[in-house]
C-alpha cells in the first residue's frame, strides 16, 4: 500500500504528457532540450482580501397572504397573478348569505332589548311617582300619629283615635316599603335591559364584523404575485387565496456562517450580484441581523435592502459580497496556467533554466492572477507566459 501514492501521481503525469503529446503541437512551439525565450514570474505568498459571498434570496419587504376567515363558497375573484391593486381593492367575494342573517337576527335583538328598556322605564317613572305618594302618606301619617299622642296625654282625645293613628301610621310605612322595594326592583329590570342592549350591540358588531368577512380588500397597494383561489371553490378559515406584494420594495435575504455572520453590521453597505438580471450588481444596505441562528444550517439570515430595480421579483437568486480579513495564498499569473483535459499544470524551471511540468490545484482568482493551493512552493520561478511554446525539457531564457 505504500506505494499506491507515488505509482498514482506517476499515472496522471503519464497520462497528461500522453495527452500533451496528442495535441497537434504548434510550428513554433519548442522541442525537449531546445532554449525558448519567454517571460517567467516567481511564486509568492501574498496578503489579498478574500470577500465572502453568501447566497440568499430576493423577497419582497413588505408582503401579505390574504386569508379567508369565514368559510363559504368563493362567489368571484376580482385579480389574477401580475394584477396591480389598490389599498382597499376588492379581491375575493365570499357567499355571505349566513353572515347576512345573522346580521338581521342581531338587529332584531338589539331591538327588542331597546324595546324592553322603554318599557321598564316608564316602569320606573310609575314607581317612583308612587313612591313619591306613599312617603308623602306616611309623613301625614307620622304627624298625626305624633298629634294624637300629644293629644294622649292631655287627655284631649279618645284612646280609640289615638289608636286609629297609631294604625294608619303602620299603613302608610308599610305602603312606603312596598313602593321603596317595587321601585328598587324595577330600577335593576332596567340594569337587565341595560346590560341586554349592550349584548345585543356586541352580536350585532359581531354579526357585522363576519360579514365583513366575506369581502377581502387589498392591505396596501401592490401586485398579486400568488393565486390559489377560483370561484366556486369552498373557502376555510386561514386557508390562504392570493399574496400580494409591494413591487417597491424588495431585499435579499442571505445565509451567512457562524464566522461571517458576527462582522456584520447594520447600515453596512454590500454589493448584491443578481445572476438572473446578467450578473447585474446593486449596492444594498444591511437592514436586519437574526440574531438566531439555524440549528441545522448553523446559519444566520442577513436580510439586506436592495434599491428599486424594475426587473426585481421575489424569488430571484443573488449573491451578497461581505469583506473578510485579509489572508496570505501562493498566487501565480493566470496566464502562466493551462489545462489539458482535465488536469491543470504550469511549467517550473529548474536549475539551468530548464523546464518540467508541474501539475496544481488551484483556488480562488484574483483579477490577474490565481491562486495556487498545492503543486507550489513560494520562491520558485515558472514561465509566466507562453506556455504553449515550449515543452517538458526545453530551456527557457527569461525575456
């Protein structure tokens, strides 16, 4: 097993100098051993900004799902998918036909409660004007018992009268109570009509309110980007029927790591790339940080403002640009590199100037230049330019 390594890597080079040897080689290019003139580069450890990009998707800001709260049959819908609509607009009719009586019955309720309440207080006018009368019979009452017992006791008048005041004084006190109590008694049938007015209101407001309904508007002016809903469907409570959205405003919102995503700060200004409006590239402001993260992802979302582009539509993919630290790679000119097949290589020279393929693998590029992640060390030289002249074994002179 230990020599699987070096026999394989002896494989691949065979085989990409077999495919070498297959291309239809150039007039000019260089045979093994011949000096080629040509430009070399040596290979450096430099420091580079390394933007982190992080992929998201474009959502409108400001969207609503329109739910049917009441459950009926759809009678008609006003919009379809790209209609513009206003605030307010009718969009969807529901059958109100069992909002609509429930309406009448609150309305005939609420009625007969006022009904009632006119009723108890002329109750209540009655009783009072007879309570007025009996306290008045029972003061009279009072005065002439007190009197006749003056009168007592001067020997003035009979036992026998003193007697009958003593009796209608009883009487008049009496009549007092029932008038007191009857008067009490009707003043809370009136807090009963009182209370059933106020009910009826309620199921009235109720009743209203679910015929209300069967009538949805739009919240805010936008476009209908969703329909799920055509007439005659049956319409449940927080089944969802239409999503309209504001074309104004739209932002992307975008996964970052557990590394990137703490650096991030509000009001920071980051360029959005769009592929599907040709690699288009707007400048966007960060204007909300989760501050959860996914527990399966271990990602939080950034969700980023975008300016108002007319080709923007939800859904869209995009890609968010956030500056890393700065890092140090191996980097070499893109020029200097060239593919055969499926294996990348440089040509390196040796002591002497002499050649020799060198297979690498690359990583990120920058501008002009691209990085080396193996194949490389730093400090060593390589023909920069003009690979296709010369081959494995020539020598070359810098230019």
């Amino acid at each position: 097993m230990r020599f699987l390594v070096p026999w394989t890597a002896t494989i691949l080079l065979s085989g990409f100098l077999a495919a070498c040897g297959r291309t239809p080689e150039s007039p000019d290019r260089a045979k093994s051993g011949a000096v080629v003139q040509a430009p070399v580069a040596a290979v450096e450890m430099r420091m580079v900004q390394s933007p982190y990009e992080a992929v998201g998707t474009v959502r409108a800001k400001v969207a609503s799902t329109i739910q049917s709260k009441a459950m009926g049959h759809v009678l008609a819908v006003h919009v379809h998918e790209g209609s513009p609509v206003e605030t307010g607009q009718v969009l969807v009719e529901i059958d109100a036909r069992e909002a609509e009586s429930q309406v009448k019955r609150a309305e005939s309720g609420l009625r007969e409660a006022q009904a009632m309440r006119q009723e108890t207080d002329k109750m209540v006018q009655a009783a009072l004007h007879a309570k007025m009368a009996a306290e008045a019979g029972k003061d009279l009452a009072a005065a002439t018992f007190d009197r006749h017992k003056r009168l007592l006791e001067s020997k003035a008048v009979s036992r026998q009268a003193f007697d009958e005041a003593e009796t209608k004084l009883k009487e008049a006190s009496a009549e007092a109570a029932r008038a007191n109590e009857t008067m009490l008694s009707l003043q809370a049938k009136r807090g009963e009509a009182d209370a059933r007015i106020e009910q009826a209101h309620a199921e009235l407001n109720n009743a209203k309110t679910l015929l209300s309904f069967s009538t949805l508007t739009a919240p805010f002016a936008g476009i209908i980007t969703r329909k799920t809903v055509e007439a005659g469907d049956l319409a449940a409570p927080g089944s969802p029927l239409l999503v309209v959205e504001d074309p104004q405003q739209y932002r992307l919102e975008a996964q970052l790591d557990e590394e990137h995503a703490h650096k991030v700060k509000m009001a920071q200004k980051t360029p959005v790339r769009l592929d599907s409006l040709g690699g288009k590239i707007l400048e966007g402001t960060v204007s909300e940080i989760v501050p959860a993260a996914d527990p399966s992802s271990r990602t939080s979302v950034v969700k980023i403002d975008l300016p108002q582009e007319p080709s923007l539509r939800s859904g869209m993919f995009g890609r968010a640009q956030f500056e890393a630290d700065a890092k140090s790679v191996l980097l070499v000119p893109a020029a200097a590199v060239f593919q055969r097949g499926q294996l990348t290589g440089v040509y390196a020279i040796g002591e002497g100037g002499l050649v020799q393929l060198r297979l690498i693998t690359l990583g990120k590029r920058y501008d002009s230049e691209v990085e080396v992640l193996s194949g490389l060390e730093p400090g060593e030289m390589i023909v920069a330019d003009k690979a296709g002249l010369v081959t494995d074994g020539a020598v070359v002179r810098p230019e």
